[in-house]
C-alpha cells in the first residue's frame, strides 16, 4: 500500500509538510489570538493542501525539463500520470479554499486566493526567471498572513515580522542550493534537507522569544519530523 501512494507523497513533497505546520502555529501564536485545536487543525490543513497543490503543479510544469534533469521525479518516470497529477492539483487548491470557509474569519480567504495566484505565477515562470525565487518565498510570508488573519481578523505585526523572517531564510535557501548545484559533480552531500528541517525552528525560536519559552518545543518537533521523513520521501 505504501508503495503505491509514495510517488503521490513524493509528487506532494509531504516530508516538507511540518514545516508548513509550524508556520501555522507560529503565525497564530503570533496573532495573540487564543489559541485552538480545531482552528489550527483547519488552517493547517488549508496551508499544507496549498503547499502540496503547489509541489504537484510545480511537477506538472517542470515535466519535459524533468526528463532530463530528473528523470527519478514521479511524472517523468511514469509512475504518476499528468492527468492524474492535474486533478490532485485542482482537489487540492479546491479543499484549501473551501476549508477556510470554517474559519473565525472567512475574509483570509482574500489573501488565500492572492496565494493561489502567487503559487500559479511561481510555477510558470520559475525556469525561466531566476528572480521568481522572490514569488517563492512570498508564498511562504502568504502562510503568516492567511492563518493570522484566520484567526484574529488581522495578520498583526508579530505574525508579520515572522514571516518576513521566513522570506529571508527561505531566499538563503534558494541561493544555497543554487550553489549547490553548481557544485553537484564534486560532492554528494546536500545541506539542504537540514536548511529546510530548520524552517521549523526558526519558528520555534520566534515563538520562544514573543511569547513563551514552552513553544521552542514545537519548532523542535518539527524540525526533527521534517528532516527524518525526507529520509523516506524525498523533499527537494
């Protein structure tokens, strides 16, 4: 059974996924609103179908580059189909909206369509716009205000300043593995399934230092699920 769902988790990047977890938390946290199960559980779950509807589309555009490039990825080895890869992409943006319809406030739904759009403008033209590593990261700032304003009807400058300190690390990221590809025949090593694992702390820690010590623990947690389950489902 595992086998035959893993190119979905993979197309999905589902390894990446408690970091998507831990920006909701942290973004939350951050609003000062009080804090609930079953609101983070939504809008976790709204942020990770978006995160896993952008992998999949992202896939679907990058296929004919893939071939050569990546022939191991779950399109062009033909372990999924395009077909198929587009009507996961389309069910998933499709339940990321209509789960924000449970929310405190559904007017996050505006910046959660500004998202949708964002996620669609970075995966046409990342190839061939260097630059659009800026619309990446602005993606991930995106998750902050969505589950900010989800909750307490407005981002807040906390929940902003950690998103804001998301886009900075997520554009260290993307110039790290540039330059690890760069240097792709002279070593096998990759610090990047760390830097993205750390995405996690680094909420971790701005919890810690806003609001209390206890939520170092969460950005732990997350750090720890992110970087071992690569080892199963590759993230990258």
């Amino acid at each position: 059974m595992f086998f035959a769902i893993k190119p979905y988790l993979e197309l999905c990047r589902i390894s990446n996924l408690p970091t998507v977890w831990t920006n909701v938390l942290a973004a939350i946290v951050l609003s000062g609103s009080a804090f609930s199960w079953s609101d983070y559980i939504i809008i976790a779950l709204s942020m990770s179908f978006f995160y896993s509807g952008g992998m999949c589309l992202n896939d679907i555009m990058d296929a004919e580059t893939d071939r050569l490039s990546k022939p191991f990825r779950p399109i062009p080895s033909g372990r999924i189909t395009s077909g198929n890869a587009y009507a996961l992409t389309i069910a998933l943006f499709a339940a990321a909206i209509a789960l924000l319809l449970f929310v405190p406030f559904i007017t996050s739904i505006y910046p959660a369509l500004l998202l949708l759009l964002l996620i669609i403008i970075y995966d046409k033209f990342h190839k061939a716009h260097p630059i659009s590593v800026i619309v990446m990261a602005a993606c991930r700032f995106m998750i902050f205000v969505i589950s900010a304003i989800a909750v307490a009807g407005t981002a807040g400058h906390l929940a902003v300043a950690g998103g804001l300190i998301q886009i900075v690390y997520v554009l260290a990221i993307s110039l790290t593995a540039r330059h690890e590809n760069k240097r792709a025949a002279q070593t096998s090593y990759s610090v990047i399934p760390l830097m993205i694992a750390c995405i996690s702390m680094i909420d971790g820690v701005a919890m810690a230092l806003f609001v209390s010590p206890v939520w170092l623990a969460a950005g732990v947690g997350g750090a720890i699920l992110t970087y071992f389950s690569q080892r199963f489902v590759r993230g990258d």
